[in-house]
C-alpha cells in the first residue's frame, strides 16, 4: 500500500498550491481531484478572465488552473485527477485513504474540499429544466462556441460581471440583478460603467419563452412593471449549491461545509488541516490570492506535525 506524508483531498486552487509547496519543503505529496484539476476555474467557467490574482492582469480561469496544476507536477506532487476519495479513517496511528482506485496511507490530511461535487444555484422557474441546454446554462462555455448574439446573465457578483465584461466581445449583453448595490469588486463595476453591457438593478427574470430553445425572457423591474428582452442565452451565476454528501461517511469527525481552522490552517482533529472554500476563520476573504496563500501555510503546518512526531512519518 502506498504511503504518504501528506494528502490533499481537493484539486482547486488551495489544493494545487498546498501540494506543491508540501513537496517544495521534501514532504511525500498526492492530491486527489474527483473531476478535472481547477475547481470551480475549470468547472465552472474556464475561459472567464481572472483579473484578481497577483503578477498576471488578466488570465482565463482553465489556464490559471493548469498553471497551478504544472508547477504542483514540476515539483514532484502526484496529481490524481479524476480519482474521487472515496473514504477516510484511521488506522494504526496515521490516515487510510480509499479512493475509486485503491487505498493508500497518508500521515496528514489537508482538505480542499471546496463546495465538494457542488450543483448550480437555479432561478426557481417552473420552465427551467426544459430550456437548460437549450438557451439556458450555468456554466459559461468556451468564448470560441458561443453562437449567441443576445445575452441574458443573472448574477450581481465578481463572476457575473466578469462574465458579462467577457461575452460583450462576442454579444449584445444585458446584466440582471436583483440588487440595487452589485457585490463585484469596485474595479471591476467601473469597467461595467464604461462598456456596453446593459444593467438592470432591482430586476428580477420571472419568466422564461420559447418554442424549442430560449427566445426570450420576462424581467420584473423595480416600478413592477416588466420587460420581455430577447435572448439567445440565459447565463444564471448566483452562486453554487454544496454538496459534501460524500463527505459524511467518512470516519472523521468533520462538520458541515465549512469547516473551523486557526491561523496555521489546523482543525480541531489531530493531523488534518483545511484550506479554500471549506476553511473558515474570522475576517476571511474568499478569493484564489487567498487560496494559494493557505496552501502554504497548511503546509508548512503539516510539515511541523510531522516533524514533532505527528501520526508518524510515511515509509
């Protein structure tokens, strides 16, 4: 059975950067990805521009997330993508790991968990499902195939208006949100004052037409009176719904979603740490920049575990 020093169960941001530093300071490192290496990058919205992470003014998500994924392999972590973890226990003082694959021993844990299998948040519309797939989605396609000239996204947040600011190069685009106040960065809202994308604030889409695909939607406005727009594409970004179902069958004694740390990352349980989505803590600000900066610190945390006896070194 293999053994480890460290395992990262997570292959986002926070777990990419986690495993490459473990191996920068010598530690034996996998990390485990249940569908492609990214996260909510590559999952979600893979060409969407990141505009927010330090040394690059702009880089699409799908390659910042295999820039991550490179230098984590360039430093000798094993990647296992597409290899979900199954169950966690312990055993004879250190972690036993099965994944879909085979099982293997690690003497710390560090969980990237993120929002785990997460599922998208819906607009609550009896004619949803029907046209999902047909003018509706919740994950931005490849900029390269997008056919649509009429856009339609429903979101207030970072996401949506870096979407919005992406798919006005290729559409006639119009941002929903059923805010007054957007929740982007002030940066990125002043870009959307100087584009051409259309903004309606205390909006709402209520309805949803069309024969075989999306032809259009209903938006309720703030003075209740509505607006039917014309739409080749629905993009709905208002957030994603956890799904950590796997998670709780697993022998450790962990929480719901977000899981508490301290300021070395470190849980309440002996040798496992947390970083990303799933770690909280006081003051914490939810960003990539923050992610990476986390995997650091939990590994260095670990290697200090280890180095006072932790659950014993892996052979």
């Amino acid at each position: 059975m293999d053994a480890y020093d460290v395992a990262v169960v997570g292959g986002g941001p926070g777990g990419l950067a986690t495993a490459m530093y473990g191996k920068m300071r010598g530690l034996s490192t996998v990390v485990f990805e249940a569908e492609a290496f990214g996260g909510q990058l590559i999952n979600l919205y893979p060409t969407k521009p990141v505009t927010n992470f330090p040394a690059q003014p702009e880089l699409a998500s799908g390659e910042l997330a295999q820039r991550l994924a490179d230098q984590a392999d360039h430093f000798g972590a094993e990647l296992a993508e597409y290899e979900a973890v199954e169950h966690i226990g312990r055993e004879d003082g250190q972690f036993r790991l099965r994944t879909d694959k085979r099982e293997l021993r690690a003497a710390s844990l560090i969980l990237a968990l993120g929002l785990g299998r997460f599922t998208p948040r819906k607009l609550g519309l009896a004619s949803e499902d029907r046209f999902r797939g047909a003018g509706l989605t919740y994950r931005l396609p490849k900029l390269e195939e997008i056919s649509a000239k009429r856009v339609v996204i429903v979101g207030g947040g970072d996401s949506a208006v870096d979407t919005a600011l992406s798919l006005e190069r290729v559409a006639d685009v119009t941002l929903v949100h059923r805010r007054e106040a957007l929740r982007a960065f002030a940066h990125s809202q002043a870009r959307l004052r100087d584009s051409g994308v259309r903004l309606l604030t205390n909006a709402e889409v209520v309805g949803l037409g069309g024969a075989e695909r999306l032809e259009h939607v209903i938006v309720s406005l703030e003075d209740e009176s509505s607006v039917e727009i014309p739409t080749d594409l629905l993009l709905v970004s208002i957030g994603q719904v956890p799904d950590l179902r796997g998670v709780q069958g697993w022998d450790l004694p962990l929480g719901d979603c977000h899981q508490p740390v301290n300021s070395a990352m470190e849980t309440e349980i002996g040798g496992v740490f947390a970083v990303g989505d799933f770690a909280d803590y006081p003051g914490k600000v939810k960003m990539i920049a923050t992610a990476v900066a986390e995997g650091s610190t939990a590994a260095a945390a670990a290697e200090r575990f280890l180095m006072m006896g932790g659950l014993g070194r892996a052979a």
